[in-house]
C-alpha cells in the first residue's frame, strides 16, 4: 500500500501516512494526535463483540439488576423502572439523560455495528452505509456504559448502610456488557471499513 | 521547531472530514460542502468554534453554581427529610471512612467539572490573545478535556439508582433534586463545548508566528 496523505485531527498537519501495521498505531509527528490505529481483523472484532453486546444488553435491560430490603419490605429495579421513577418524581430532564446515555445510545450503538459489519462480512454495501456511520459516531460520545457501572458500585455502597442490597442476574451482564462494549468501540477501525466498502463497490 | 511553514491541510486547501477523516479539496465556495465519502459537512475549521465555546462555557459556568448549592437528593425516613449536595456526599464518604468513594465522587463530580471548565477557558483565553505558549501541551490538554467529561455522570447514576431502589412509601424514600438537574446540565453542556472548541486555532497562531 502506498503512502496517502491524512491531516492530524488536532493540528492539522498533513502526514503522509504508509501501511500501520496489524496492531500498530500512527500518531501525528507534530503534536502526537491519533492518525490511525489498525487492530488485527478489526472489522471483524467489532462485528463479534458487537454480537456480544447485543446478547448481555438485552439480559442487562429485562431482568432486576438489584433488589433493596429494609424491614421485611423489597424493591427491585432495572434501568427502565429507574427512569420511571425520575419521571414521576418531576426530574424528567435527568430520566431523558439517563435513558440516552444508557438505553438509547448503547442500543443504536449497538444496532448500527451490527447493521454496517455483518453486510460488509458478506460482501454486500450496507444501505444508506455514510448517514448510519456519521450517526454511528455521533452516538458513541453519549453511550456511557462504563460510567454506570460505577456509578452501581458507589450506589451500592451508599445503600449498604441503610439496608440488605442483593444483585441481581442483570448486574453481571452489566458488567461484562461494559468491557465488551468498551472492546467493540476500541476496536473499531472506520479506516478499515471504509477500505472494505471501496473494494465492494 | 522548524522555521519553514508547516504544511498544512488549511495551507493546501484541504479540508480534513471530522467523521471519516479523509482529505477533501474544499473549492473556493465551499460553504455547504460534502464529504464524498461519508456526507458530513466539511469545514477547514469548526464554524464559530470560538464563540459558541464561549457561549457553552458562560453557560456551563452559571449551572454550576446552583448544581453545588441545591440538593441532589432528598432522603425522607420515617417522617424526617435530609437533603444532600454534591459537597455533603463527599463529606457524608469521608467521615464514615469510605476515602476511596470520597475520592471517586469528588474527582468525578467536582474536580473534572471545574478543570474541564478551566482548561476550556485557558485554551480561549491563549487562542484570543495568539499566544505560542507549547502547542503541544495544550493540546494535549484539549484531549484530556475531551476523554474525561464523561466520567461525571457518575453522580447521576448514584442518584437514579437511590431514587429507583429505594421507595419503601413511609419507611424511607429518596428523591432528586434540582441540584441533579443542574449538574446534568453542566455536564451535557461541557461536552457540547469540548466538542465545539477546535484545537487546530492552537496552531494557526504559531503558525502565522513562524512564517
């Protein structure tokens, strides 16, 4: 392959950028910003833990991921009926957020990975493939799996003082569901797929 | 650093595609065009990125105050209300010997909020004064404010998960409060001005300086 011509997304700098290598990283001779990173089978990493995600993101959102007993009396809560109860209390601005960060964001997320890898896989250019890769990126600054967990973890610990807390199945698929998510992100390589489609065409 | 201009895409009429990152010839009138490989708008540089950074930043800065003032939660138990703000979570953490959470809370809720807010500024204020002082590290500063925002929600979580589990009618019930809204508000809004500022202005003034 020879060497193309890609500005730094910082500073602007054109670089001629040659083959990465499998696993190797380019970054900008100027102010060190990102060129490109290339993961081994990158696309089809992406599509496996895409897979993956969708499988716990289902298990993580239908069951209880904690139950709450104080005096004989238990809760149980998921995503959903936390939302729920925002709503109710009159904090619908915070339900909205949290229902983006962690329901609709993570799903699109989701969704689109698997609706632009598993064509490109076998062969065949998505439809509408530009609209769905743009909303793609857009959606991945707002999907914060990973935050949440803590964010369980510091609850968690808050609650212990006042009362039992038990997880629940859906806490595990939460927490794998972050590392797996995290991993499809990470490895993600729009250059790649853009060189997969171009070959298509 | 070098005395000949820096090549740059802006210098070559390029425009570099914020989503796909391929390079595009941006023609004379190039206002509304397309990226040809994946449709996003292209620009040499962000539009208005100054002063909508500004704008998001004064805005950001006026929801801290009351993010901090007001209660993030109420705690009803059997008939008394107890409110809690950001700072008496914290503090709530420290005194009963919880140090790591104490840590976590206040580096996600109070420490990123209050250095992305600085960083941004800092990043404005040398743009607007041309300054040449270490691009370098100011850029990196602008990554860091871009990777870290995120990590502040995590007090919106803890609040969603105690108002969701902990509704016991009289024996105890937990509710938001405006403060969450607030420090909601101020986290979305960081984001929208991380997103907002373009760290290539860092370099444009050295350059112009070098040339």
């Amino acid at each position: 392959m020879s060497a193309r011509l890609v500005a730094c997304h910082d500073c602007d700098l054109l670089c001629r950028l040659g083959a990465v290598p499998e696993n190797g990283v380019a970054r900008c001779s100027r102010c060190g910003g990102l060129l490109r990173k290339r993961t081994r089978n990158g696309l089809e990493r992406t599509l496996a833990l895409a897979f993956a995600s969708a499988v716990l993101f289902v298990v993580a959102q239908s069951f209880p991921f904690l139950s709450f007993e104080m005096k004989g009396n238990v809760t149980t809560t998921n995503v959903m009926t936390g939302v729920v109860d925002l709503y109710n209390g009159g904090k619908g601005e915070i339900a909205a957020l949290v229902l983006l960060t962690i329901v609709l964001a993570p799903l699109g997320q989701i969704g689109l990975l698997l609706y632009v890898l598993t064509p490109l896989r076998v062969g065949i250019v998505p439809w509408k493939l530009p609209s769905a890769f743009r909303l793609l990126r857009h959606l991945q600054t707002w999907s914060m799996m990973e935050v949440f967990m803590i964010g369980i973890l510091v609850g968690i610990t808050k609650l212990l003082g006042m009362a039992t807390v038990v997880p629940g199945l859906a806490i595990w698929a939460f927490a794998l569901l972050m590392f797996v998510l995290a991993g499809a992100a990470a490895s993600f390589d729009p250059e790649a797929l853009w060189e997969r489609a171009e070959a298509l065409r | 650093m070098s005395a000949a201009a820096p090549a740059t895409a802006l210098a070559a009429g390029l425009a570099n595609c914020h989503e796909c990152g391929l390079l595009a010839q941006l023609r004379a009138a190039g206002h509304g065009a397309r990226c040809p490989r994946c449709g996003a708008e292209l620009h040499l540089r962000k539009p208005r990125s100054l002063e909508r950074t500004w704008a998001l930043v004064i805005a950001a800065a006026i929801c801290y105050v009351p993010a901090n003032v007001l209660p993030v939660m109420a705690v009803t138990s059997l008939g008394k209300t107890e409110a809690d703000t950001i700072m008496s979570g914290v503090i709530y953490f420290l005194t009963s010997g919880d140090w790591p959470l104490a840590i976590i809370i206040f580096t996600a809720s109070i420490f990123v909020p209050m250095m992305k807010l600085a960083i941004l500024l800092f990043l404005l204020i040398s743009v607007h004064r041309r300054s040449s002082w270490r691009p370098v590290d100011r850029t990196r500063m602008y990554r860091l404010t871009e990777a870290i925002g995120r990590w502040s929600m995590v007090d919106i979580y803890v609040v969603t998960i105690m108002v969701a589990l902990v509704r016991l009618g009289n024996l105890a019930t937990i509710e938001a409060g405006w403060g969450a809204v607030f420090f909601g508000a101020v986290v979305v809004i960081t984001i929208f001005a991380a997103e907002s500022f373009d760290p290539r202005l860092i370099w444009d003034e050295s350059e112009a300086r070098s040339t």
